[in-house]
C-alpha cells in the first residue's frame, strides 16, 4: 500500500471527506481535507519513489512536515480511538491502528493508549 492509499483509507475510516489531485502533476500524489477547526491540509506523495511517507502543508501558512500517513492523520484530526488486538501470526497484541506490538509483559488493561500512535484504546 502506498503512502497516498494509505492516508486515504484512514481518512475513508474516519467518514472524512477529501479532494484528490493525481493528474494535474504526475510526479506527485495530493490529498486534501479539512480539519475540525477548518484548516485545510493537504498530504502529498512522491509518486515514482513509493516512500512510506508524504509532506503534509497546511495551506493557510504553507508550512510542511514530512511524516507518514498514520502521523499525518493525527496531526490533523487527532489521534482517534484503537483497539488492542492478537496480530495474524498470534505473536504479539497489537494496536489494530498502527500494529505497533505492544512490548511483552505489558499489563492490556492498563494501556490507555497506543504508545506509538496515540489512540485511545477502547474496548470493543
Ligand atoms: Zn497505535
């Protein structure tokens, strides 16, 4: 998957709304949306290079910040909830967010949140 399908399911998961712009400028991939406190942002992508990450601008202030996707999310619409899972391979508890494996000996009912996205862990 790359950055920009990436960035794009998690907006899809979030129900928020984005413009797409892949055409007009084949080097690179953009996404835009607009934040809780309209702001709007946009995600752009190396399309040739398939980099795990994008810059994300704010367009008020043209300021930018490369980051991957999940870190783009979070900046901008904050870090949502996650649940804590067992990965396919039934090695290790997972956010289900960012897969991060949660470290062995870790106490499940004492995380609140992910400690690599930021989530908020809920229960099902
Ligand atoms: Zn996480």
């Amino acid at each position: 998957m790359t950055a920009t399908e990436e960035v794009r399911r998690l907006l899809d998961e979030r129900g928020v709304e984005y413009k797409t712009d892949d055409t007009s400028d084949s080097w690179y991939e953009r996404t835009t949306w607009r934040s809780e406190n309209n702001l709007w942002w946009t995600y752009e992508v190396d399309a040739i290079e398939e980099l795990p990450y994008g810059t994300l601008t704010l367009l008020d202030t043209g300021s930018n910040n490369s980051m991957r996707p999940a870190q783009a999310i979070t900046a901008t619409l904050g870090p949502g909830e996650c649940h804590l899972e067992i990965n396919t391979s039934m090695t290790a508890v997972v956010c289900d967010r960012c897969n991060y494996p949660m470290p062995s000996g870790t106490v499940l009912t004492e995380v609140h949140f992910c400690p690599n996205c930021g989530a908020r862990v809920v229960e099902e």
